[in-house]
C-alpha cells in the first residue's frame, strides 16, 4: 500500500490536495485520479479545464505520473 497526494493545476491556480489516498498500485491510483478529475469537471462552474493537470505523487513527493484533465474529458461517456 503507497500513500498517494492528488495536487491539480494549470498556468494560474494550483488546488494542492492536504489529503492522501492509500491506494494498493498504480493502477487504483489512475482510477482514483480519473474519479477526481471527473468529480471537478461535473460540478457547475464557469472554469474550463481543458488546460488542467492532476499530478499524482507519493509521500516522498516523487510525482508517479501526471493525468491532462484533457485526456479525461475527452473519453466517450
């Protein structure tokens, strides 16, 4: 089990997450990842995140991968 830290940003705000997630691999954390930014995008707002990245990084902060808000937006409902 990996603790995990789902920090979001674009060019002009940054939304760091202060929470972790336990998560048994990667692939839990791309999925739990994938959830957040649909949770983000669902809610009604005025903000385009097209230009959005969630980085997802470890308890060393070591980034483990990046998820373009883009890429999940783009996916067929």
């Amino acid at each position: 089990m990996t603790q995990v830290y789902f920090h979001c940003s674009n060019t002009k705000k940054v939304f760091a997450d202060r929470r972790d997630a336990v998560v048994d691999d990667l692939t839990e954390a791309r999925d739990h990842a994938t959830r957040v930014v649909q949770s983000f995008t669902n809610e009604l707002s005025r903000e385009d995140w097209r230009d959005w990245v969630m980085h997802v990084s470890d308890d060393y902060r070591d980034e483990l991968f990046v998820v373009p808000f883009a890429f999940v937006l783009s996916k067929p409902n």
